[in-house]
C-alpha cells in the first residue's frame, strides 16, 4: 500500500467516521477521532453483517483492500451510540 492509497482509506475512513457520529448525534473530538471511529466502524459493521448473514453493500477497493463503506457506517454508529450511552452526561449550563 501506497502512502497516497494511505491517505485515501484514511479520509473514507473519517468520512464514514463522521457519517456514524451524526446518525447516533454524539460527537466529542474532531477529524482524528472521527477516524479512528470509522476504523473501528469498518471492524464492527462486517462481523454483524456476518452474524446476520447479510452481504457486502458498498464496498471501495483501494490498493486491493476492501473497504466496507455502508458496514463501517453502521458500525460506527453502533460504537458511538454504545459510547454515548456509557459516558456520563456533562451537566447544562
């Protein structure tokens, strides 16, 4: 893998990141979490369509690696929610 395929899988990856944190509505950190979310998205959101039995929707070859684009939304949005419900709340001002 190329540094500039690198580069690409890492803005999908925060796109779908972002994507997953305004579906849920819970958003702390900025462009670097966002990755990190739509990473972690792109783990979570294949093993559940595996275990449901459902198949690949949008998937983007970059440097002959899938990435599941619809899956690691929805895996991202799964992780965020469950974070959202951990933490606790920050007080109204």
């Amino acid at each position: 893998m190329t540094l500039m395929q690198f580069i690409v899988w890492l803005c999908i990856a925060g796109i779908c990141g972002a994507i997953g944190q305004a579906i849920a509505g819970f958003s702390r950190g900025g462009c670097l979490v966002a990755i990190a979310v739509g990473f972690i998205g792109a783990l979570i959101g294949p093993r559940i369509a595996a275990a449901l039995g459902l198949g690949e929707i949008f998937v983007v070859q970059i440097g002959g690696e899938a990435f599941p684009v619809i899956w690691s939304i929805i895996g991202a949005t799964i992780f965020v929610a469950v974070i959202g419900l951990l933490s606790p709340r920050r007080p109204l001002d």
